[in-house]
C-alpha cells in the first residue's frame, strides 16, 4: 500500500554514531562526500571505501536495512557502469565487435565510478539512518545559522522542512483515504491513457489540495496560540553540545581525508 | 435466496510480511440478509472499517470470501466493479471526498462512472438531494461554500445517488451536533423504508444503534464477539462493558430504576421508549 513508503529513514540505536552531535555528523558528513570526490586511485578510494563500511558496521544499522537504501540507485549503477565501460577507452583491449571495445581502462573506470557511487550512498545514509529528522533540521538550522547575516531567514527554512518532514506520513494517509472514498463511487484509477488517467486524479487532488490547506491554516493557529513568533529569541529544549567524542571524530575524518590526499599523491590515477 | 452480503473466513492483515503485521479482521464470518438494517458497534481498532472495506473490494482479503448476493466479488475484474456499485461505501468525514465545481456534480460523480444516460443521472441526483435534504438552491453552489452540516448531507447524497442494494455508513454521525445526530438517524431509517434496500451501519453510539438496527453486530479484537437483536445485544451489558463498550445511558437508568425496586422492564433502548414508559408510571401514580 501507498503508506508503505518510509521516508525520513531513522534506525533507533545507540551506537556511537547515533550520539555524536548531528551538527557534527553533518559536517563531517559533507567533509567525507567531498574526500570522496577527490579520489583518484583505487587506493585512496578503498581507504574511503573501508571507512564507510566500519562506519556502517558501528552503527548498528543491520546490513539489510543498508542495502534496501541501495536499492533504488541499482538502475543507475548499471547504466553508468555499462556507459563507462563502452564509453571510456585506453589499455588493454578485452573484447572487440559491433564497433564497441571494451577496454581496461574503460572496466577500471567503470568499478571505479560504482564504488564510488555505493560508498556515497552509505555514507549519506548512515547520516540519515542515525539521525532523526527533526534533529536533522535542527542541526541544519544551526549549521546555516550564520547566513542570517545575509538576512536569510535561516529559522523559517528548517521550521518550515521540519514540517513538511511530519506531515508526509499524515499526506499519505490523507490520500489513501481520499482514493478509497473515490474508488467507493466507482472512480476507476487503473485504466485507460494517460490523459484519461491525469483527469482521474482530479477527484483525488482537489480534496487533498483542500485538507492541505485546512491543516495548515489549522497549525498557523495553533502555533499562534502557544505564542510561535519565529526564531527571534527561541530558546531550545535540547541543547546540543559539542563532546570529546565529536572531536576525536573530527580529527579521524580530517586524517582521513588528509591519507586520501597522500595515497592520490603516490599511487596511479584511474580518472 | 443468497445473502446481501457474505464473509466465509475473512482475514486482513495490514502491513503483512513486517515485524508489525497485525491481523485486523481474523477469520470472521458472517451473513447480512437482504433488507435488513445491521449496525456494527465495537471499541476503536476493533476492525470495523477494515471489515466494512471488504463488502465492496476496497481492500483484498488475505484469506477467506466475499459474497455480495452469493457472488465471489474478486472472481473477476468485472464483478469487482460491480461490487462497487452494488455496494455503496461512506467513509467516515465523507465531506472531505467533494471535489467537483457543483454540488450537483458532485452528486452526479458516482451515476456517471455508473456509464448511466444523462436523464438518469440527473433523476438519480435530485432523488438523492432531496432524499438527504440539499436544498435546490445549493445543488448549482460549490460544495466548498456550504456549512459542515450540508457538507456532509450532500456527500452521503454522492453515495445514495448511486442507488446501491447495499448502502454502508461508516461513523455517520462522527462529529455531529445532538440534532445533526438525530436527523441523520431519521434519514438513515427513512431511506430503508422507503428503498428497502439493505442497509449496514458502524457506529461509537450505542443509542444510535438501538433506535434503527435491527440486528447488531459486535466486533471486538477483530473478530465478532456476539450477535443479536438489539434485545439480545444490550442484555449483556457486563460482556459488553468488558469488551470497552457499553449499553444506551437510557437502558442503564433504567437498570438503576429497577435497582431501587421501581417496577420498570429492562428492555427500554431508546429515550422514546423510556419516556412513554415513565410518564405512564407518573400518571399511574398521580392516578392513587
Ligand atoms: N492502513 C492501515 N495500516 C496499518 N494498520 C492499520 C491500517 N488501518 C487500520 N489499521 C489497524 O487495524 C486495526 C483495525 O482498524 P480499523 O478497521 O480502522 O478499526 P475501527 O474502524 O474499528 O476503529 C487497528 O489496530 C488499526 O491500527
Ligand atoms: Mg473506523
């Protein structure tokens, strides 16, 4: 069913990575999807490539729950894994027909660019597997902070994602609620051409762009009256603060980066 | 003569395959006869929608049968969608299903995917307006601008216009005013009366219950955990109390009446009913 979809993927632990400060994670995150980037070799890229594995495997995620995050990108990895084994040509020649050569280079290339996309897929999830959505804004919220120098208004952003985070599960409901009531007066959602199909969601829409609305006028008002008057002078329940534990991670991701620099520097480059 | 509706073995678990799974309709079965009035009471996730939800196809059972006058609805695609219109659903809030410009269109969305002509469709709209109480005037407005109470009277029409053989309410009431209660219960009576058709009703109001059904059923824990008259029904109300539900407020005055030695019968449901039977005992006793 439609309500099947998980979004906001939080895997409740206590692991290491579940307590480092989520401004951390998130920077560190970045560092490390930066670090990945800058890989050259197989070497550097391996040693980027293991971090993200031990990282996966101490924070208690089970490892299906990892590979259900890669799911969705096996079709991308394919494609471009096949493009750049046609696409990329240089060394040994494998296999040659039909105009297309398969090359070591282009193979090289193409294990290259699939490592790299799996291990960028981890170590993003990982972040979202051990971070809750709110907390996640939170330390956005913070993270950005310093914007509001050019008068963004940093606070209204996360506000406005946090919300939108809780009110998918409540959409989803909403629309399957919709959909059966639609269905129970013989509204036909299945068949016909795509034009047919667009004008049967109407039925659909229109209710939910209407509840939408409702709801969000509905929420405005509540937040008016527990006195909600935007970031000005909010104070907060959780604070977050910076622990020895956070640092010492700064410093592993920092050398990290620092090895995948140096290997780079010493061993043959793929791409 | 086969059944309005059938359920042989009926199971639905939600999110099946999960570490959540729960069973919310377990194995029930059931008969609802042609033209009789049922209503369906029982404590919240006790299964009621979802079982209601099975009468026309909206849900798929995972095991077990639907019989809508002896058919197998999922025996094919067709028949499932007959099901459909043979069986009309009303969801719970059924106002937040409106969408068209007009009142009248909308009252016309389920007639149309019928495929009926167009001078059908609108006798079955102004038969169901002014069966539920739209006024004339309203059926050219957008639904969006009519009061909560209208609202809800014109959606139900969207369902009734589509003239079902079984008509099912999920929580009419929910919501409603003491009179918006009173005068939906009059209009559910009055449509079996006058259609004949078959007419099924879940509901958190006992008192609801007792002044239309004439069978009741009770759900609780996904399964049905009795079945009767209304009589048979509230004459357990210990059974019913355990199960987190309870017998009309008027049936346990009386109850209390009796307690104190007051020589009223036990089988008073509805507050009619109870204020024939005071007055009578008033003037009886003014009579000494
Ligand atoms: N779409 C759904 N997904 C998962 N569980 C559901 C869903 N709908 C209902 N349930 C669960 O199934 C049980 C029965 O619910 P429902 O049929 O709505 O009960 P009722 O109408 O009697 O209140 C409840 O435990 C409820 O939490
Ligand atoms: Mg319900």
């Amino acid at each position: 069913m439609i309500r099947d979809i998980t979004i906001g993927q939080y895997y409740p632990g206590k692991s290491v990575l579940h307590r480092l400060d989520p401004r951390m994670k998130l920077i560190l995150t970045f560092l490390l999807i930066v670090t990945i980037f800058l890989c050259k070799s197989f070497f550097s890229l391996g040693l980027i490539a293991l971090t993200a594995v031990i990282a996966a495997a101490i924070s208690s995620v089970p490892a299906k729950m990892m590979l259900k995050s890669l799911k969705p990108i096996v079709i991308i990895l394919v494609f471009t894994a096949v493009l750049n084994i046609i696409y990329t040509e240089g060394g040994t020649v494998y296999f040659e027909k039909w105009g297309i050569a398969i090359t070591e280079k282009g193979v090289n290339t193409a294990i290259f660019t699939m490592i790299r996309i799996v291990t960028l897929v981890i170590i993003s999830s990982l972040l979202t597997y051990t971070t809750t959505p709110t907390m996640l804004t939170d330390a956005i919220e913070r993270v950005l902070s310093p914007l509001k120098i050019f008068k963004i208004k940093v606070h209204t952003l996360a506000m406005m994602m946090t919300l939108a985070l809780r009110f998918i599960p409540t959409l989803i409901e909403e629309i399957d609620r919709i959909m059966n009531a639609q269905k129970a007066r013989g509204a036909d959602l299945e068949s016909g051409g795509i034009i047919q199909r667009a004008k049967a969601l109407v039925p659909i829409f229109i209710p939910l762009m209407v509840s939408s609305f409702r709801r969000a006028y509905e929420l405005a008002f509540a937040m008016t009256c527990r006195c909600y008057t935007g970031g000005e002078g909010r104070t907060r329940m959780k604070q977050m603060k910076l622990a020895f534990r956070d640092f010492s991670a700064l410093v592993l991701c920092l050398a990290i980066t620092a090895g995948v620099v140096v290997l780079n520097h010493f061993f043959e480059a793929v791409i | 003569m086969s059944f309005a509706i059938e359920t042989v073995n009926l199971t639905h678990y939600y999110s099946k395959g999960t570490v959540q799974q729960v069973a919310a309709i377990d194995n029930v079965n059931l008969q609802i006869e042609k033209g009789e009035l049922v209503g369906i009471i029982g404590h919240t996730g006790s299964g009621k929608s979802t079982l209601i939800s099975h009468f026309n196809g909206l849900l798929k059972p995972d095991s077990g049968k639907v019989l809508v006058d002896g058919v197998d609805i999922w025996k094919d695609k067709e028949t499932l969608k007959q099901s459909r219109f043979k069986v009309g659903l009303c969801f719970q809030y059924p106002e937040y299903q409106l969408f068209e410009e007009t009142v009248y269109k909308d009252i016309a969305f389920g007639p149309k995917n019928m495929k009926l002509s167009e001078a059908e469709i609108k006798e079955r709209v102004l038969r169901a307006a002014e069966f539920t109480g739209v006024k004339a005037e309203h059926l050219n407005k957008s639904p969006f601008d009519l009061s909560g109470g209208e609202k809800r009277r014109a959606a139900i029409a969207g369902v009734m216009s589509m003239e079902p053989e079984v008509l099912i309410f999920d929580e009419p009431a929910a919501g409603l005013d003491p009179r918006g209660r009173k005068d939906l219960t009059e209009l559910i009576k009055n449509y079996r009366k006058q259609t004949g058709s078959t007419v099924i009703v879940v509901s958190h109001s006992m008192e609801d219950i007792a002044g239309m059904a004439d069978r009741i059923i009770v759900m609780n824990n996904a399964s049905v955990a009795m079945q009767g008259s209304v009589d048979e029904v509230f004459s357990k109300g210990g059974e019913l109390r355990e199960m987190g539900l309870n017998v009309p407020e008027i049936t346990e005055i009386f109850a209390k009446l009796r307690a104190r030695g007051i020589d009223v019968p036990a089988n008073v449901y509805t507050v009619e009913q109870g204020e024939k039977i005071l007055r009578s005992l008033i003037e009886g006793r003014s009579a000494k």
